[in-house]
C-alpha cells in the first residue's frame, strides 16, 4: 500500500494523524518515548526501518544525538516524499542523515554496524519481524 504513490503523499499529510483513533499517542509524544527507549544508542547509527515519509527519521536527525541516522524503507515513493520534506526544512542539517531503499529482511548493512533500529507504527507491514531485527546485531 505504501509503494501507491498517492498513500506516500497523504500520508504525513493527514493519514498519519488519524492513528490517534487507534490509540497512538501522536507523532510529538511517540518520538519522546522513542528517544527514551533508544537513550543507550546515543553516539551511534540509527536506522529508522520502514521510514514512510521520514518523520521521525527527520526529529532523529534533527536532535542530534545519533553519529548517523538511515531513513530506510522499501518504497521508493515514501523515500521520495522523505527526500521532499528534507529539502522543504531548511533547519535540517543532511550531514547524519542518509536515505536507503531496502528490504527489511535483507539490510545492506554489516554484522554490529547498527546500534538502534526504530520502527514506528511499522511492524505490521514486515513479513517476519524477528528475522528483520535479528541480523544487525548478530
């Protein structure tokens, strides 16, 4: 559903805040939970798995604590509506942040090169979430 090219442009334009139904605390609240879960990856690479639109791949970026943030997923249209709104934020500093299409069950990274995964809102959509996580940090 993500690789529909009009999903991947609603998506941080409205769809995204309807999660709140769903009982998601929203984007504001979700990213200070995450940067308390993920306070042991400070200094290290972050790959925000399943990125959508960037997000929160943006707020890591921006927040500065991560040496590398990836903004990975395997749809080229969120990717490119990632790459969109990194351009639009001229506060947003691209130096640790790098966008990769990817299969989450294949990561093009190596073994103990990833000290934090986030997947917000995102596990769902993976055929096998345990297999997803497991190899980058074997």
């Amino acid at each position: 559903m993500s690789r529909n090219p009009l999903v991947s442009f609603i998506y941080e334009r409205g769809w995204r805040q309807s999660f709140a139904i769903r009982g998601f605390p929203g984007p504001d609240e979700e990213f200070k939970m995450a940067q308390n879960y993920l306070e042991p990856a400070a200094g290290g690479l972050l790959i925000d798995a399943s990125c959508g639109s960037g997000l929160f791949s943006r707020r890591f970026a921006k927040c500065g604590l991560y040496s590398g943030v990836v903004a990975l997923d395997f749809s080229e249209n969120m990717l490119h509506q990632c790459y969109e709104f990194i351009k639009q934020d001229k506060a947003l500093s691209t130096v640790n942040l790098a966008l990769v299409r990817a299969d989450i069950s294949r990561l093009p990274f190596t073994t103990g090169s990833v000290d934090a995964v986030h997947a917000g809102a995102a596990l769902h959509c993976w055929p096998s979430p345990s297999t997803a996580v497991r190899h980058p940090f074997s």
